[in-house]
C-alpha cells in the first residue's frame, strides 16, 4: 500500500497495517498569559486589528513587532519566531486576522 501506512508486527507473528501518525496539535482557547506558558513546538497567535496590548509576554512581542512595522494584522500576513523570550513554545507564529468577522 502506498501513503501514510506502515507495518507493525501482530500479535501472532503476522504483520499489521496502521496508519503513521504525522503530527499531533491540540486546538486551545487560551488567554495570552497562559499561552505564553503553553509549552509546545509551535504556537499560533491570531492577532485581531485593534489589539490592545497586555502585561505579558506574548503582548509585548506583538506590540514591539507592530511597533517596528514587523507584523501587519491584514489576513494572511503573519510573522515566524524562534526561541522567543519569555515565551515556553520553541516557535511562534503571529498571523494577522484583520478584523476577525469573515
């Protein structure tokens, strides 16, 4: 068989199709304080127009990227991170939405 099947061995010796797992996410409704907390490998922001930011680390990076002209909050303008401060999620991409009631 060809796509995402491998082979595992049965319990009577036999071999045993099952589909490879590819990725596993979780979709969270967080607020931003406990998103920057989210340990995981990436963490997707959806930024609205009119963001107003907070005490937390997710909002001072979004102030400092609108700031510096960095991020747009048009939809589908989004911007990639690594590794950024204060933040547990290795990666971290902001995606503007614009206003959200599309």
């Amino acid at each position: 068989r060809r796509g995402p099947w491998m082979q595992f061995p049965g319990k009577d010796g036999g071999r045993v199709l099952r589909k490879k797992v590819i990725m596993n996410f979780d979709l969270k409704t967080l607020g931003l304080a406990g998103a920057a907390s989210e340990k995981c490998d990436l963490l997707i922001l959806l930024v609205p127009e009119g963001f107003q930011p907070g005490a937390d680390a997710l909002s001072t990076l979004v102030a400092l990227a609108l700031k510096g002209k960095d991020l747009e909050l048009q939809p589908g303008k989004h911007l990639q991170l690594y590794q950024a401060p204060g933040i547990a999620a290795r990666r971290v991409v902001l995606a503007g939405m614009g206003k959200g009631d599309a």
